[in-house]
C-alpha cells in the first residue's frame, strides 16, 4: 500500500519552499547585481533627458508595467503556496483515504508512569506498542491522571496526552523494526522512565501476534481438580456485543473439548465476556461468570456437583441454591431468579 505519510508531506512542504524561495533568491540578486552593474559610475555625467527639472512633474517611463509585472508575480506565488499548502494540511489532519474498517486503531492512555494501549479488536498492552509496518495507525490520546506528552521520535509522532482530552494523530511506519515511545511533558519523578517498546513487524507478522493475543483457552475442573469432559455446555457472549456488526456470541459444547480443555482463536474481538456454563446432564450446578479478554486468556473453571436433592424435587432447587449461598437478603438479583424459577414450574 503506498500511503502518503506525514512526513512525506511535511517533506513536500520544506521541499516546495526551499526550491521557490531559492529561485526568487537567486532572481532578485541576480537582477540587482545587474542593475548594479549596469548603472554603475562610469565617472562622466551623462545628458540624462529623463532627468526632471525642479518644479516639473516626473512623467512614467516603463516603470509601472515593471513594478504591475512583479507584484502581479509575486501575487500568483504567494496565493497558490497558501492554497496548497493549506490542502496539504488538511490531508495531514484528515489521514489518507483507506477503509476505515481495515484502519489500525488504538486508545493511548498515559499514568504516572507509563503507558497503556486500547487496541481497537479489544487487545490491551501496557509499554508494549506493536504495530503493522506500512499501514496508517491511528491513535487516540490521553491520560489517566497529571499531564504527559506521548512520543516516537524516530517516526515523528506526538500528541498530548491529558485528562478528560483526546489528542488524535496518525502515523505510518514504513519499515519493520524497533523504536521507543517517552513522555515529552515533565509529569514526575518517573518521567525520564516513561518508557514502551514500539515493535514495528511486517504485516503478516502483525497478523500472528493478533491471532496470539487473541488466543482463550478454557479448562473445566470439578471440585477435586479432575477434568470434566461431558455433560456440559460452554456459552461466550461479549458484553457490549450490541455494539458491534457481527454477533460476538459462541456456544461450545462438550465434544469441542479436548480432554476438558478447549483452546479457542477463532474470537477475533477481545473484551469482556460472560461466559456461561450449563450442565446438560444436571450433573453440576450452572456456572456464570466473566472473563477479560485482552491478551492470551487461561481460564480454569471449577463446577460444584448438583445437590442429589434436586433431582427428586425440581420447585426447591433454587431455594436451595440460595440458601446455599446465604445471598437471600442481599442480592435481589438471587431473590428475581427464584421467582422465576418458581414461576417457570
Ligand atoms: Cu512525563
């Protein structure tokens, strides 16, 4: 992908003004020393019929086209600098045309002392930046207490990083390697340590990395540590999964399992889930919890065996479920399910 970058532009911009400004340079001096020269003292006094007389008006010469000429020039220069220059800016702020979609984001938030990165698949880092080479990177600034400034000299990026504000920047790294984030803003005692690794990997590369982050395995144990390998069901569903396009909910059941354990990459939106364990035997009793997803993710998760009672007598499960867990009084939720529970029967 060939992507304009900021620092091409900025480039462009020195180029442009460096080559005109050299070029006026080299007319105006040349066409003064000209002038210099050709009107220099010759040491006689010429009959100079131009010469006014005291009391009488000068009358224009060529002069006036001259000086219209120059202006005129000088006009068309400046005006069309301006114009593209100022497009050039606006590029600059707007960012290249890609697909949004496909565009890397990531929220930068910096603390005393350090730095925490949001990814926009749901993968979170602290001091550790790793990025695609040769895409544009959009980043989203800011700060989780006192004043910071987030930088990377060798790509030429920086933003403010501040509470309550989002400074927005975008970069490109053109080539693979490593670099180093710091703070630009005096924050603290730990400010000249304020450090993250930028890890710049080819593009394909930056695919296996995702994949990795994004890796959850999920392991079932009963209460004496042994795997539970059948009778049950593994529901995910991302908490926020109204918020995205395409539905972040995943059901496993009991012989997608290896041996208790699954290991699951096909999830390629981190964040937090609820993960839901149901038993389809009755043997154990139903598991709700939640995970966060935001990095390689093991999981192990303990089911509790079924009171025997519950078998023979179905209405008093849940009441004995909560009298179990002495959450009666405390916990409406608890209090709703077993109304439900009873009402359902
Ligand atoms: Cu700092």
């Amino acid at each position: 992908m060939e992507v304009q970058t900021r620092v091409d532009v900025f480039e462009d911009i020195f180029l442009v003004f460096l080559g005109l400004g050299t070029l006026v340079g080299v007319v105006v001096i040349a066409y003064t020393l000209y002038n210099a020269y050709k009107y220099r003292d010759s040491g006689e006094v010429d009959d100079d019929e131009d010469l006014p007389t005291l009391g009488e008006l000068p009358t224009g010469g060529k002069g006036g086209k001259k000086l219209f000429l120059s202006f005129g020039l000088s006009a068309i220069i400046v005006i069309s600098l301006v114009i593209w220059t100022y497009g050039m800016l606006l590029y600059v702020e707007d960012g290249p045309d890609n697909n949004p979609e496909d565009a890397i984001e990531m929220e930068i938030e910096g603390w005393a002392f350090g730095w925490d990165f949001y990814y926009d698949n749901g993968i979170e880092t602290t001091n550790d930046m790793v990025i695609p080479a040769d895409e544009p990177i959009w980043i989203e600034v800011t700060s989780t207490d006192v004043w910071h400034t987030f930088g990377i000299s060798d790509l030429r990026v920086k933003a403010d990083s501040i509470p309550g504000e989002y400074d927005d920047t975008w970069f490109v790294a053109e080539e693979p390697g490593e670099h180093v984030a710091e703070c630009f803003e005096l924050c603290g005692v730990g400010h000249s340590d304020m450090d993250a690794d930028v890890t710049v990997l080819p593009p394909e590369e930056y695919e296996e990395w995702v994949d990795e982050q994004l890796t959850l395995t999920i392991t079932l144990e009963d209460e004496n540590e042994e795997r539970v390998t059948d009778g049950f069901e593994v529901a995910l569903e991302h908490q926020e999964n109204d918020e995205f396009d395409e539905d972040l909910s995943f059901t496993y059941a009991d012989d997608e399992f290896e041996n208790g354990s699954i290991t699951i990459d096909e999830i390629e939106q981190g964040g937090p889930y609820d993960v839901t364990i149901s038993s389809t035997d009755d043997e154990f009793d139903d598991v709700e919890d939640s995970i966060d997803f935001t990095g390689p993710t093991d999981e192990t998760f303990t089911l509790e065996l079924s009171d025997g009672e519950d078998d023979n007598d179905e209405d008093e499960e849940t009441d004995d479920d909560t009298d179990d867990e002495e959450t009666d009084d405390e916990s409406t939720d608890d209090e709703e399910q077993s109304d439900d529970g009873g009402d359902d029967e």
